[in-house]
C-alpha cells in the first residue's frame, strides 16, 4: 500500500538534543489501593529516529486486569495510568533518562496523582493520550491541564486528534503523535500535509508502526521518530546470501574464545582482518576502561579483557557492519534488541546457575537475532559458530534449561504478562525480578553499545 508514496518525499533530517536529568525526587509511599499496580510487567518499547537509532522508549504496563471486563474509558484508563505512575516512580531509570526520552501516556487526571511529584522531569514526556473529561468544557480543560504540566517542567506530547484545530494546545506540545498503524495511506498522507502546514517545527512521531514498508513510508515524510512492531519484523531470507569476510573473522575468533585458545592463537584469529583489531584495540583504550596509558598490542588487549568481555564484543561486532552496502536500515535496533535479550537473561539467572551456564545465557540471547542480521535461516547461521549443545538446542529446538529464558526475554518485547508472568515462574522469578532486571539490561545496553558506535566510527 505504501510503495506508492516511497518515491514522492524526501526526508528531512530532525534532530533533538538529549540533557541529564537532576537527582530524582523523594517517591511517596504507595497506597494499599494501587498495591496492585506493582503485579505488572513494566514494558519499554524503543522508539527510533531517522537514522534507525533507538533514543527514545515508551514505558507502558498491559491494562490492568480488572480493566479487562470493562469499556475502555475514563475509569479503566486511569487505573492504566495510576499502575505505570507507580512503576514509572519507582524504577529509578536515571541513567535511561540521561541519554534518551521516555514517553508516559496518560490523562489530564495524572494532575490528581500522587507520585506525579515524584516523577523526573528532564527527558520524562508526557503522552496526552487521552482526555477524561466532559464535552461541555472539554478544551478548555485540556488547556489548563497541559498548561499545569508545562509550569511543571514536563515535555508534552499530544495524539493529533486532541489538537483538533485549537492553536492554544498545538503550541502547548513538543511533540505530535499519529496512529499510523490506524490510517490509510491517502490519510495519513492527508494529515501529514495538514500538520507540516500548521506546525512545521514540531516533531512528528509515527505511533503504531508495524511492518517495514510503512516504515519507509514513514521516514520519507516528515516523521522524526517511529514507534511500533517494525522493529522486530522479519524479512524474507536469501538463500545465496553470503556473509562478508570481516563478519567471517569475528565468527573465527568467537569459535576460539569457546575453545579457550591461548592469546597468541586468538591474535592469529583476529589478524584475519587487520580491522577487527583496530576496533578491538580502539574498545580496550576507549575512556570506558581508564586506562593510564594506551595499549597498542594487540596480545595485551586481548589478555587485558580476558575471555569473558573478548567474547561480548567479537559478538556485538558481527552486528556492526563495516561496510555501508552490508548494513540493514534496522542493525542498530536489531544490535540493542539481541544485547538486551542476552544482558537480561544473564542477570535474571543471577546466583541460579553458575557463571558458566549464564555465560552462555547471554550467548543464546544474542545469537537468538542471528538470522536476521545474517539475512539467512537459524540453523543454517549457526553452522558458523561452534556451540554447546544446550546453546544450540535453545535457539533450534526452544528446548532445555537455556529455552524458559529465551523465551521470557521474547515475551518481554510482546509485552504479554500472562505469559510473562508464566515463564518467569518457570525460571524461579517474580515479576519484580523480571522489571529489575529489564531496567538493569536497558541501562547496561546504553554504555556498551554507545562505545560499539564510537569504536566501530572508522575502519582505519
């Protein structure tokens, strides 16, 4: 439907400057009438820019269950917001928050709640998602509302629908919301029109976005940011696909960092391909690892960061291609998507197994996304790699001890908390556990892969 209008828009490139949150406000204690809210799983969903990089999540929880056997209205609505204000406040997502923008959807009754106080507001956008309020004086209402939470320091972002035609509110918002996933695409065509015209420099953010063609649609008009299921799509594989010789090297020296092969033949390995040891070389003397003086061997480096952090990036850079003809419009998402599955399951394994075996957790979270990096079949990307028999088995067969927590991280991304909910007891955990751990994966995620970028920037 969309490759219609591929061809009749260029993009224009937005850009937003992210600012560190202050020290987060004291969180009230909650309520024993919102003690059900905290039974929920907290689910970010990452929102992209027009270079395909994720710099902003949206933070939901799945509607309440009691929600579940009612209209969704004002009551059920507010009992959606009350559940994710509490978890909001209490996640403590300060180092989230200092690289990227969180968006909250909510009502104008969020003014009523007690932990708005509580709340960040550096970076903390506010989804005016809906209006609860009566007809009668329902604009004026919503001005005053969304003029409140402006006094308060919160960026606003508000569904093109509520803006109607009131230039009051359009000059309240920072950012404009489209149901993508809800228009055709003559419509959606129509209201883009209609909203470059009136607020040229607002961004524009495409909601709902679940599949790849709509996506490019998308980014050839004036959206700035793009949320929905096109992130996780999969495409059609290519059975003559070939995997670049650097790709090739990176998987050599993965299948000698399992065997535990002595430095002088992992240095062999790398010098393969003479760049996989300047990006290696530039990790280890990257400000991240403060060292007092640059190290330039390349047999230092490797026996510097031992087998264990050697392993984490040879893997992160078989999603880094080098080359621009090589490089999927998704690779970064992919790349953050397969660390953060492999991160969470190695912290929600926690002391439950040994660091061998969640070790390997994290290998199977990441090469989990293998194929699609690859553009190939599972099993036939695998082949590459020499892997244990659990590994294999929970990526091939979803079976083994590895399989219940391949299978919660990718129940996280859905956002399905029965299922959520389900496997994690599978896994001995709680949903607490399960919130914990996201959070400390998404905040892990931020450093690693913003030194991937910075290492991997040149090829020599």
């Amino acid at each position: 439907m969309f490759k219609s209008l591929l061809s009749l828009f260029r993009p224009r490139q937005v850009e937003r400057t992210v600012a560190a949150p202050p020290p987060p406000p004291t969180v009230p204690p909650t309520p024993p009438a919102v003690a059900v809210a905290q039974d929920s799983y907290l689910r970010h969903r990452p929102m992209l820019d027009r270079e395909q990089r994720v710099v902003a999540h949206e933070l939901t929880v799945e509607r309440p269950r009691p929600a579940h056997a009612v209209p969704w209205q004002g009551p059920s609505r507010r009992l959606f917001a009350d559940a994710l204000l509490w978890h909001f406040a209490r996640a403590r997502l300060e180092a989230l928050l200092a690289q990227r923008l969180v968006f909250l959807p909510v009502g104008i009754s969020v003014l009523e709640h007690p932990a708005l106080s509580a709340l960040p507001t550096r970076n903390v956008v506010l989804h005016i998602a809906w209006h609860d309020e009566g007809p009668a004086d329902e604009g004026e209402t919503l001005f005053a509302g969304m003029s409140r939470l402006r006094e308060m320091g919160f960026s606003l972002a508000c569904a093109q629908e509520l803006l109607a035609s009131d230039e009051r509110l359009a000059a309240l918002v920072d950012y404009i919301l489209v149901d993508a996933g809800r228009l055709a695409p003559p419509d959606l065509l129509a209201v883009q029109r209609r909203l470059a015209g009136r607020l040229e420099h607002k961004p524009l953010v495409a909601m709902n976005v679940d599949f790849l063609e709509m996506y490019e649609a998308c980014r050839l008009l004036r959206f700035a940011f793009f949320h929905g299921e096109f992130v996780g799509c999969r495409e059609q594989v290519d059975s003559n696909v070939v995997v670049p010789p650097y790709k090739v090297a990176a998987m050599e020296l993965l299948n000698a960092i399992r065997r535990q092969a002595s430095p002088d033949e992992l240095a062999e390995k790398a010098w393969a391909d003479p760049t996989l040891v300047l990006r290696l070389l530039r990790v280890v003397n990257s400000p991240a690892f403060r060292l007092r003086s640059p190290i330039t061997d390349l047999k230092q480096a490797i026996a510097y960061l031992g087998h264990d952090e050697l392993y984490r990036w040879a893997t992160l850079l078989l999603f880094s291609s080098q080359r621009p003809e090589d490089r999927h419009p998704m690779e970064h998402a992919w790349r953050e998507s397969a660390l953060v599955r492999g991160r969470f399951m190695e912290l929600l394994a926690g002391s439950q197994m040994p660091e061998s075996e969640r070790r390997d957790l994290f290998i199977v979270g990441v090469l989990s996304m293998i194929d699609r990096i690859f553009a190939m079949t599972m099993p036939r990307a695998l082949e590459n790699f020499s892997l244990p028999a659990e590994v294999t088995d929970a990526l091939l067969q979803r079976s083994g001890r590895h399989a219940p927590y391949l299978e919660l991280a990718i129940a996280c991304e859905g956002g399905d908390q029965e299922a959520i909910e389900t496997l994690a007891a599978a896994c001995g955990h709680d949903l607490a556990a399960v919130n914990r751990c996201q959070i400390e994966a998404l905040e892990w995620i931020l450093g690693f892969a913003g030194l991937a970028d910075e290492a991997g920037s040149k090829n020599g």
